[in-house]
C-alpha cells in the first residue's frame, strides 16, 4: 500500500477519472441516470481530494529530492573542507620547522658579521691615520702649486689690463670717426632726399609740359588742316572770278582771319572794277562825267578801308567766347600756374613723409567716400588744358 501510494500521481487521478466515468456510463445504460445521481457528486469530491493531494505529494517529493540535493552537496564540501585544514595544518607545521632552521643559521650569520664588524673597525682606524697623512701631504704640494699658479695668472692679468687699456682708447678714436663718418652720411642722405625731390618735381613738371605740348601740337595740325582746305577753297573761288574780274588774286595768309579779309577784299575789288565800267543798256544816253569820278571815288575810299583792314582781327563786343588777355599776360599766368603746381607737388610729398604709416588692413572708412577721379574712371580721356580755357 505504501509504495503505490507514493508513486500515485494527477495524471494516475485523471486516468481512473476517466475509468470511472466509463463505468458510470455503463450503469446509466443498464439501470438509468436515476441510479447514479447520488452516488456522482460524492465520487467527483473524493477525486478531486485525491488530485489535490498527488499535487502537494508531488511538490513536496520534488522539494525534499532538492533537499537531499542540497544535503549531499554540504556534506562533500564538509569532507573537502576537512581535508583542507589538515592540509594547511601540515603545511604549517613544516613552515615552522622551517623558519626556525632559518632563524638558527641567521643568528650564526649575524655572530659572524659582529665580529668581522670588529675587525673591519679596526683596520679603518688605521687607514684613517694613513689617509690622513697622505692628505696633509698632498694638501701641501697642491697648496705650492696653486700658489705659483697664482703668480702667473696674476702676471697675465697685469698684461691683460693693459692690451685692454690700448684697445679702448683705439676704440674710442675709431668710434669717434665713426660719429664723423655718419654726421657725414646723414648730410649726404639729407642733399640726395632734397635732390630726388627736386629730382622728382622737374619730372613731374616735364610731364605735364610735354602733354601741354602734345595737345598743342595737336591744335597746331589741325588748324594747319584747317587753313590748308581754307586756302585751296580761296584759290577755287578766285579761280572761279578770275575770268569776270581784272584784279590778280593775292598769297594765302596762315591765318583763318587774314584769309577771310583777303577773300572779301577781293571780292569787293572785283565789285567795284566791275561797277567802274558803265554798263549802260542799249539806247540808253551815258551820264556826265562828274557822277562817274564820284563813283570811282566813292569805290576807292571803300577799297582803302577795306585794305587798311587785312591783318586785322575783327571782335564781337558781346560775344561771351571772344579773347580778353595778350600774350604777354597769358604767359605770365602760364607761369604763375607752374610755380603754383611745383609749390604744390612739395607740399604733398612733405605731407607724406609726416603723415602716419599704418601696418596691417587699412583703417575702416566712416562716412561718405570720395569721388575718384576722372583718370581713373576714364584711362583713356585726357583732361582739358588750361591755355583752351585761357
């Protein structure tokens, strides 16, 4: 009974559940359900104590073989522990015996150096005596020695001090031609600065000199083209009048204005040498000789005006271009105008050499920039000279 009870399990429970509930099937075919309903409720209860039961079986088995685990475990730990300990406790029982040898032979040891301590004290009290001698013999030599080294330096510094006593007086006379020599220079570089300078404003004055002198000889072409259409254009007109007047036509003047004179006087010759021949129309009785001398005259006065009148200038008092200064006044403010140019070019190389040399960027820029000029915005376009305003 026992051993069936102990391997009695839930899942025996379920297989005679399952048994049971055949046989009870059996019955209620054979003897109805009316036979079985008291004896049902009554069997369900009893298996359902049984399954609790194999449970808390189970569990507690499965704790208790875990126990017994545990158990076995703890007793061979106990055994391995024990053996340990004997183990230790031999090992210890040999170190002992072992250090106390060891503690013998180093108290023998230690007998042994006391007394070659001893001996060695001893022996160093005789060397110090002997050492001691030595040194006060060496000390001697060596004090003799450094003595007579003494003497010599002494001698050589004696020499020293005066080689050094020439050097520095040719020092000083070397340095003070030295002064000399740089007062010298800085003369030098001060003439050679105010030369460049000078050096500087003459180029710059021939510069502009010669770019007055370009645009001049400019002018002078093309007036000269000027003239030259001016006179072929006279000569094909007085070529033209040649056959209708007896005047001889006159030389081409270089100038604009002499050629306009010369062109009207010609023209009012031919006029009036053409109204001194009476041209009277036919059948028409010719006048008295009397009005034709005052004709003729009047015709001569006008021809001397008009001849008084070449080489001359005629001016229109309101026009506003027309030229209000002589030569001798336009050279001097020429002049003037250099000088003023030249003052000018020294001032602002003398403003440069003051003003303040800045290292690095550029300082920053506050307010409106200015306008650059107009050569740098047009390479190409020359400024007007003054002698056109002139």
């Amino acid at each position: 009974m026992d051993d069936s009870l102990e391997s009695v399990t839930v899942v025996d429970v379920y297989d005679q559940a399952a048994g049971i509930g055949k046989e009870f099937e059996k019955l209620i075919e054979n003897y109805g359900v009316d036979a079985v309903t008291d004896l049902m409720p009554k069997v369900i209860k009893a298996l359902e104590q049984l399954e609790s039961l194999a449970g808390r079986y189970e569990k507690e088995s499965s704790e208790i073989s875990e126990l017994r685990y545990t158990i076995d475990k703890l007793e061979t730990e106990k055994q391995e522990r024990s053996q340990e300990r004997l183990r230790y406790e031999e090992e210890l029982l040999q170190i002992e015996d072992n250090w106390q040898r060891e503690t013998k032979d180093l108290l023998k040891a230690v007998s042994a150096l006391q007394e070659e301590n001893k001996r060695l004290q001893n022996r160093l009290v005789d060397t110090k005596q002997a050492v001691a001698e030595e040194v006060a013999a060496v000390t001697r030599e060596t004090e003799q020695k450094e003595i007579q080294v003494l003497t010599k330096l002494k001698e050589t510094v004696d020499k020293q001090r005066e080689e050094l006593r020439k050097y520095k007086t040719e020092v000083k006379h070397k340095s003070a031609d030295c002064d000399a020599l740089q007062s010298q220079l800085e003369q030098i570089v001060k003439v050679n600065s105010d030369l460049r300078r000078s050096n500087s404003i003459q180029r710059k004055q021939s510069h502009t000199l010669l770019e007055e002198k370009s645009e001049l000889e400019a002018q002078l072409a093309d007036k000269e083209q000027q003239i030259t259409k001016i006179t072929s254009l006279v000569r094909e007109q007085e070529e033209k009048q040649a056959p209708q007047t007896t005047a001889a036509p006159r030389p081409p003047h270089p100038s604009l204005e002499v050629e306009e004179d010369e062109t009207t006087l010609h023209n009012e010759v031919g006029a009036t040498h053409s109204t001194d021949i009476p041209q009277y129309p036919p059948g028409a009785p010719p006048g008295s000789e009397e009005e034709r001398a005052e004709e003729s005259g009047e015709n001569m006065k006008s021809i001397e005006q008009n001849m008084s009148m070449i080489g001359k200038m005629v001016i229109d008092m309101k026009d506003p271009d027309r030229p209000r200064f002589t030569m001798k006044e336009l050279k001097t403010v020429l002049m003037e105008r250099n000088e003023l140019k030249a003052k000018l070019i020294e001032v602002e190389e003398e403003l440069t050499a003051f003003r303040p040399k800045y290292q690095g960027e550029d300082l920053p820029v506050h307010g409106p920039i200015n306008r650059e000029p107009d050569e740098k915005v047009y390479p190409g376009h020359r400024k007007p000279s003054g002698i056109r305003k002139l």
